[in-house]
C-alpha cells in the first residue's frame, strides 16, 4: 500500500489545515464574511461552482432552506449557457478554488453586465475570480496535492461559516466547528486504519459501480463522494437522492449491488436506514454512513449538529476511495486526462 501517497497526507492534514481556515476567519478573515453576509441578507442568492466547489455549496444551501432562507445552487456551467439571465436581482456566489475555471471567467461578465452583485469565494487572492469579483471571500484552505480534499471540507467550513453571519450565529458555530475539527484528530487516524481491512474490501469485491445516496444536506456528499471514486479509484460511481432511486432506481438492485447511504442524525435519518435495509432485503450490500451505528453495516462518524454532518461524513469516502485505487493498483488520485484547473469547454 502506498502509506506515503499525497492523497493520504493530504486526508491526515485536514484537522491541521481545517484549524487554520477557521483561525482565519474568526480573525484577519472576519470582516470580509461578515461583509458579504449582509450583501446577501434579503437578496435572491444564487450558488454556482464546479465539481467539489459547486459540491459544497449544497450543504450551505440546505442549511439557509431549514432556516426559511431560500437559494438556487447551478453548475456554472449550466449557469453560463442556459440559467444566468434569470439571476438579474440575485447576488451570485461563484465558488472556484483555483478562480480560474473557464466556466466562471466567461459567466462572471454576463452577471456584472447585467447588474448581478458577485461575490467570489476563492482559495487564490491573486486570481481572475478574487480580482474581478464585486467583493471576495479567501478560503484559506490547505494545499492539496491534485484531488481537492482539504480544500473541499476548507470550502464547507467557509461557507458554513458565511452561512452562520447571516444568521447572526456566528459565535456558536465557531465553538461548535472547533468541537468538530478536534474530534477529526482522532477520527481520521481510526478510519485511515479501519480502511485498509479485509472487512472494507470484501464490500467493494464483485461491485461494478457504487451508488451513492442521502439527501438534505447530504446532497452534498453523494455528489463529492462519486467524484471521489471517479477521481481517485478510477471508479464507476453515482450520486442518487435517496428518495428519487425509490421511484425507479431500485430495480437495479442485486447480489453485485453496492450502495454507500448517508444518515443524518434529523428528521429523515430512519428513511434513510430503511432504504440500506431494503438494499439488504433485496439483496444487495450498503454501508450506512452516520453516528450511532453500532454493527459492521454502519461507518459510524462522530455525533455532530446536523448542519455540520457533510464536514463529517465524507471522511469515510475519502479513505474509501483512497483505499479503493490502491486495491486496483492505481497511485491514488494521480491523473490520466484531467488537470486540477479547467480551462477550456472543448478538449483536453
């Protein structure tokens, strides 16, 4: 096994690296979050990103609706050449970790062109995002080596935190993500550890493709997690709201069926285990992803507030797929075709 890969050390850092990001914007950062906080306040908010960045803004979107807050999350993609002149009114939040995806620098002069306030959150204060947006939020995450892992959980927390400005809880969620990052220390080492067992790979044995599924905030991470085992393990995977695969989806499941299903601790946490059990009934193979599981069907993660479970519950993915390409004797999260920046709509 590749103990040493970049990708590994970049999953063992991130209580270090996530720290950092909070001390930032508890700090030198503040201002600035509390200042697009009140941009957004009363405003039609739109999300746009791509892959992880567009990722994490689920999960601060979910957060605002539970609130009675709402906001559109678009690909930027989608944004660009379909959605834009429906935002006119709306502060846009483009986030891009590097402020150079080409998406975000042909939408970003349609949306100042037509009045739209942009607000950048990026990880480089010396981009084309940073430089051009109306007013930027920096990341501040840590550096990763290709596959965005530290920078992905920096852009949660980021958000999570704007999220919380705006809702004038800003001192609470900083004591409660402090909570979080501490209780990552030990977490990441066990799961680092528990992954590389004959338990973890009998799961994935037979499979062909891993479904991925939740909702709510967990949008987030079945939409993280199949790009991870996209990126890293050169792996077939799907992310698929819980309910939706109800109305359909379901017929695929067989022996060689493999499903990962997350489980907030809220109000649709048992539906969620009842579909990992009719996974079972029909028989197929899930793993539920969330606190209190006590039998070897559960990846059982810390007991947090349900606003920070995506921060939490795409640890056990990262090491899934790390471990993953590593059994398919991949260097985990090395490219073939992608770069870490897209530039161009056509080509590679």
């Amino acid at each position: 096994m590749t103990n040493n890969s970049p990708l590994l050390n970049d999953i063992l850092n991130q209580p270090q690296s996530l720290a950092e990001t909070l001390e930032y914007h508890v700090g030198v950062g503040q201002a600035v979050l509390h200042d697009a906080a009140q941009r957004l306040k009363g405003r039609v908010i739109l999300f746009s990103g791509m892959g992880s960045s567009h990722f994490a803004c689920y999960a601060l979107s979910a957060e605002l609706a539970a609130q009675g807050i709402a906001s559109t999350a678009i690909d930027t993609a989608e944004l660009l050449h379909y959605h834009y002149p429906a935002y006119r009114d709306a502060v846009a939040m483009l986030v891009s970790r590097s402020g150079e995806s080409i998406e975000m620098i042909k939408v970003r002069p349609l949306l100042k062109s037509q009045g739209t306030f942009v607000i950048g959150v990026t990880d480089e204060a010396d981009s084309t995002l940073a430089r051009e947006a109306d007013l930027t939020v920096l990341i501040h995450g840590g550096r990763d080596h290709l596959v965005a892992v530290q920078s992905y959980t920096a852009t949660l927390i980021s958000l999570h935190l704007l999220g919380a400005a705006m809702l004038d809880q800003f001192d609470q969620t900083h004591a409660e993500l402090s909570s979080a990052i501490e209780a990552l220390r030990t977490f990441i080492q066990e799961y680092v550890a528990a992954s590389a067992g004959e338990t973890w790979r009998s799961f994935f044995d037979s499979a062909s493709v891993i479904h991925l599924l939740g909702r709510g905030r967990s949008i987030a991470s079945i939409h993280e997690g199949a790009l991870l085992f996209n990126e890293v393990a050169r792996f077939p995977s799907v992310a698929c709201e819980a309910a939706q695969f109800r109305h359909g989806p379901l017929e695929i499941v067989d022996e060689g069926f493999r499903a990962i299903v997350f489980a907030v601790d809220d109000h649709a946490r048992e539906l969620n285990i009842a579909l990992a059990h009719d996974v079972y009934r029909l028989g197929g193979q899930a793993r539920l992803i969330g606190s209190r599981g006590a039998d070897r069907a559960w990846w059982s993660t810390p007991q947090v507030s349900p606003s920070l479970t995506p921060l939490i519950e795409i640890i056990p993915v990262q090491c899934a797929a790390l471990r993953l390409a590593e059994w398919r004797g991949f260097v985990p999260g090395e490219f073939r075709v992608v770069t870490q920046v897209t530039r161009s709509e056509i080509g590679f």
